[in-house]
C-alpha cells in the first residue's frame, strides 16, 4: 500500500489527491492463490499413498483424515482415541455417559467412569451383589452382560413382583420363629439382626441377662461352646438339634438344615451319636413338641483335620423326615455370597446350646444363646498362637465374659438377615471359655457348601414335598394345643422368665 500525502502550496492550500481505498478482503480465487486453499477438501489417495505405510503428517495435517487412518497410524486403541479427541477437540466427558451417579474421568483420551459402591460396569450400569446385598431380601446373583443383579429365595419362598422381596409359601418355611409368645413379651432374637445399611447398629433384647464366665485353668479346651449366655424360652430356637448317646445323654449341637439333615461339627462323631431331639429346650424332660428321632448315617468332610480342627463339619442323615411346627423347623442355608456378606467385621450372629455355663462348670439344664460380632481375620489370627484356616472365623469378645463353652460344639451360628435367620458358622472350639484375649472359633460354612449340597442331593434327590391346605390346618391344631399345654405347665410349675432363671 501507498502513503498518501498532503501536498502543500505555498498558498497555503493542500491538495488531497483522490484515491479509491484499498478493499480488506479479497476475493476467494485470489485468497486461493495466496493460501493455497480456504478450506481442505478430501482428497483419494493415489494407489501409492494405499501402498505406503501410514503417514500423519499426509493423512491427517495435508488432509481430513478418518478415525480409521489414525488408527493405522497408532496401532493401539488407547494412542488412537488419545489422538482423535485432541485432533477433533473432542471431550467425551462433556455428556457424561455414567449412568446411576457415576463420575466420568478422563483416562488417556478415553473416558472412565467412576461408580458409586453399588453399581459397576463401563457405565455405572449394572448394580452389584456386594453392595448391601443387590437390595436383594435373600439371594443374589450378578448378571452377566450388564444385566445388574438377580434376586432369589430358599425353598418355602417366592420372588415377589417387585424382584427383590420373598413371601413364605408353606406354614413353616426355613429361617423363620413361628412360635407363640407370651402377652407382652417379645422373642429374645427379635432385635439380634444385620441390617441392610453399611452403618450397622445392633441390640439386644433386654431379657437377655448374659452370665459372666469364670476362666482359672491353663488349658486349651478344643470344642467350643457357650460360656454363659442368655436361657432361651421354647421353640425359641426351631432349628437347634441336640446329639445325643444310646444312653440318651447330650454331648453336641446340631443344626436342622433341611427335613432329614443336620448339619454339626465333625470333631463331635469321634464318639459314638445314636439319635437327635429337635424342638428341645430342657434337656433332662420331654419338652412339648419334643421330637425324637435316630440317626441313620454321618458324613464327616473327607478334609478334617483332628488336630487343627480345619473343615470341622459334618453332615447328619436322620432316619426319618421332622415334622415340621412351631418348635421345629430348620435355618435356612446361606450361597456363597451371601455367607461372606453375613461374616463382614462386626456384624453380629447368635450361638446357642447347652453347653458349659462356665469354663469347668456345669452344662446347662435349659437350651441357652448369646449374642456375638464377627472379628476380622487379623484379629482372630492375633489373639492365637493355634492355626486359624481360611475355613474358620472368630467371633466374641477379647474380654466381655460371654463365650461358647465345651457341649455345644456343632451347635448354630446364625444371622438373621432381614427377618430370616440363615447358618453361617458351626460352633468348633475355642482356648478355654470367655478367657481374656479369647475368641470363639467356628466353621466357616460358606466354604463347605458345595459338598453339603453335592452329599445331600446324591442320598436325598427327591425335592422335600409341601404339605397341602389340610395338612397344614392339621399342623396348626396340633401345634395350638401343645403350646397351650406347655404354657399350663410352666403356670403351674411357677415358670420363671430367662432374666430370671438361674442356671
């Protein structure tokens, strides 16, 4: 461009010569011209350029090129979405693709999202088993594919509409107190339950009046038990089995698992079992609803190990199926994940027998229970120089007087778990009784249930038959009479209340 200039005379006048100013934009041909192109079209590739090796600089600068050619570039997925996202000024995070809460990150140049507890998968999409359960009442299955989480029931329920609750389908289904109680009194296990949230609060029922355990001898007592626990009232208990010599004398506990089986500790078969009473609660008098019934054959885990007490479990065949009622019915039997969500840290369970009230002590004349958290591996395997197997747990107190004891070895450790009770552990052994620095030791059944339900199935195939309408009606007016005769006993003997029973 030209500087104009004011030309002056010495008139004193100017002159501005007229010149047509310059345009600022050109024309698209002739910026064409300067540039070489005002945009760049997308050009074949000669057969050469198809031939030769990919090339960014020619692919992708030169010219558009696709998320293809790049890929040929970079070989890997990861470097090519690196490169595109930043060659397309792309953010896939800019709509977040997480679903259910979930964060989107980017995570070299492809995104990740971050899920909340409970959901998994490339989008958050799918809820997870591990994570309170599913949501899920009772058992729950991870979908595959995506699909999130499947809910299912035991025998005697059914999945309701809404996929996650169950409603008991026979009068007396597994993991269930039908017992009647008396005028405002509650049962002693209404409020011993895991709850469905992380932060888990727990309590007892007040009758509860745990004894302490006196602990004086060196010892190590093998065959766990109750050190002093809470006296149980009737029926209190439907599942719990007392093993029992020819001679009619109690040496175990035993938990009804299903109509012909048990489920105890295996150390216990060392001595010689002849029959079970299911529906106990004195154990020196028939109780009403007393069943007592032989034993046909035991199945000790091919694994025992007698001096370790490793996979302490055995299996009980009775000759003859339990009638089931109001003081007998059996726990129900956790899946695997279920069993290990159960046995978190701190989560509580319940043991019972009649066993030992205390180390050295007398057994206890009436079935008895307490209340006791799950201690973490660490713990367990801290507070013993014995060896602790990934098929064992602990569970009690280092130093809170309440223990299992010698006699109720095999006995149940249960968890009620939204309104059922399922069996988690076998009572097994334990160094003394409520000792300081103690705990309990028990069969983690989680890890035998295959084998449990393998030996079931190859001995028992046939499903258990469901009682028809008359049939239960029957049941029902047998079991309203026998509890009303026991209750006029227990009146007349002047029955005492468990808090106030001393054994």
């Amino acid at each position: 461009s030209f500087l104009t200039l004011n030309v002056c005379y010495l008139k004193l006048t100017c002159y501005n010569p007229p010149l047509a100013p310059p345009s600022v934009f050109l024309d698209p041909p002739s910026a064409g011209q300067i540039l070489g192109s005002a945009s760049r079209s997308r050009r074949a590739n000669s057969l050469l350029e198809e031939i030769l090796p990919g090339n960014l600089e020619r692919e992708c600068y030169e010219e558009n090129c696709s998320q293809e050619e790049a890929a040929e570039i970079y070989q890997t997925r990861e470097k090519t979405l690196e490169f595109w996202f930043r060659y397309k000024s792309l953010n896939p995070c800019r709509t977040n693709p997480c679903v259910n809460g979930g964060i989107c990150t980017l995570d070299r140049g492809d995104f990740l999202c971050l899920c909340p507890p409970q959901y998994h998968g490339d989008t958050c999409q799918s809820e997870e088993c591990r994570y309170r359960n599913g949501g899920c009442v009772q058992y729950c299955r991870d979908g595959t594919g995506g699909t999130g989480v499947q809910c299912g029931c035991a025998m005697g329920f059914k999945l309701e509409p809404d996929g996650q609750s169950c409603s008991q389908t026979v009068s007396f289904p597994c993991g269930r107190q039908q017992v009647a109680l008396w005028p405002g009194r509650r049962s002693l296990w209404d409020n011993v339950t895991v709850e469905t949230e992380d932060n888990v609060t727990h309590s007892w029922d007040p009758e509860l009046n745990l004894t302490e355990a006196t602990v004086n001898a060196t010892s190590v007592q093998r065959g766990g038990g109750e050190g002093g626990g809470g006296a149980r009232k009737p029926g209190g208990s439907p599942w719990q089995v007392l093993i029992r010599r020819s001679d009619g004398r109690g040496f175990c506990g035993g938990t009804l698992v299903s109509d012909q089986w048990v489920v105890s500790a295996a150390h216990c078969f060392e001595e010689s079992a002849d029959h079970v009473t299911i529906g106990d609660y004195d154990k020196q008098r028939p109780d009403p609803g007393e069943q007592q019934i032989k034993i046909q054959k035991v199945f000790v885990h091919p694994h025992f190990h007698s001096f370790t007490f490793d996979s302490d479990v055995a299996l009980v065949l009775l000759a003859r199926p339990v009638i089931r009622g109001p003081t007998a019915a059996p726990a129900c039997l956790p899946d695997a994940h279920l069993s290990q969500y159960l046995l978190r840290e701190n989560h509580w369970g319940v043991a019972s027998g009649w066993g030992l009230t205390r180390f050295m002590g007398r057994s206890s004349r009436f079935l008895r229970k307490v209340a006791l958290p799950v201690v973490s591996y660490e713990s367990c395997r801290a507070s013993t120089e014995q060896v602790i197997t990934d098929n064992m747990f602990c569970a009690g107190y280092l130093d809170d007087g309440v223990d299992a004891c010698s006699g109720d070895s095999g006995g149940p450790f249960v968890v009620n778990y939204r309104g059922t009770w399922f069996l988690t552990g076998v009572i097994s052994w334990g160094e003394k009784c409520a000792a300081d620095g103690k705990y309990g030791v028990y069969t983690r059944l989680g890890n035998f249930l295959d084998w449990m339900r393998d030996t079931m199935e190859r001995l028992d195939p046939r499903p258990e038959p469901e009682a028809g309408p008359e049939q239960h009606r029957e049941l029902r007016d047998l079991d309203l009479k026998m509890m009303m005769k026991m209750m006029k006993k227990m009146k007349v003997a002047g029955f005492k209340s468990p808090s106030q029973t001393t054994v």
